[in-house]
C-alpha cells in the first residue's frame, strides 16, 4: 500500500492535463501544467520587448494568449494546429514551456482535432 501510494504522488505532480482554449477557466487551476491545444490565430505571432514569442491558440470559440520563450518548431505556422504545454494563470499569457507543431499536412493532435469538432469548427477530412 505504501508503494503504491509513493507511486500515485510521484506520478501526479507529472501528469499534464490536455484543455482546449475554452475549458482552460474551468478545468485548470491557477499554476497548474497543461497542455493548451488548438489553432494559431492568424495575426497574432509576435516577438514582446523580453524576446519571448507571443500567439494566440484558439478553438473557435475562445482564444487564449501564450507567451514562449525559446525558439519556435520549424513547422509552427499561423492557422494550424498546435499544442503548448505550460502554466496558466488568470488574468495573464499562457506561459509555455514547450510548443509542439504539426508534422505534416494531415496531422493535427487528437485532443485538438475533437475539441474543434464540439465546437463545429474542424476542417479536416471528416468534417461534416
């Protein structure tokens, strides 16, 4: 039992809870890492007085400011799919810690894909 529960404490504090734009008030708490999915708007990619690369992530129905340091993926692109892995808190950027672009044409998250097919927003192959 002890294992086990030294187990459980270990694995939560490395979980990482994927949320879409729209449930990030809701589903995370202040300070907590998740990975935010969705669409880069397009417009929005910009470098701040820091340095650091701002965007914005939408799923159509909210977008979500994110500030990243550090050097972007080569296939980071404005209106594609995109994942930031990081800390939210209200009020503020989304602060990522890790991007992840797309690898091709036909690839986008699951998480993401699924979240812009609730909101009727997917562009994809099955889209309706």
């Amino acid at each position: 039992v002890l294992a086990a529960t030294l187990t459980f404490v270990g694995l939560r504090d490395s979980i990482t809870y994927f949320v879409a734009p729209s449930d990030l008030a809701q589903k995370a708490q202040a300070g907590q890492r998740v990975r935010l999915g969705g669409l880069v708007v397009n417009g929005t990619l910009r470098r701040d007085e820091a340095g650091a690369m701002r965007f914005a992530v939408t799923d159509g129905a909210t977008q979500v400011e994110v500030r990243y340091v550090g050097v972007l993926p080569d296939l980071f692109r404005e209106g594609q799919g995109v994942v930031a892995e990081g800390t939210w808190t209200p009020g503020q950027a989304f602060e990522a810690e890790r991007v992840l672009a797309k690898h091709d044409e036909t690839y986008m998250p699951r998480e993401v894909a699924e979240a812009l097919k609730q909101r009727g927003e997917w562009k994809g192959e099955d889209a309706p």
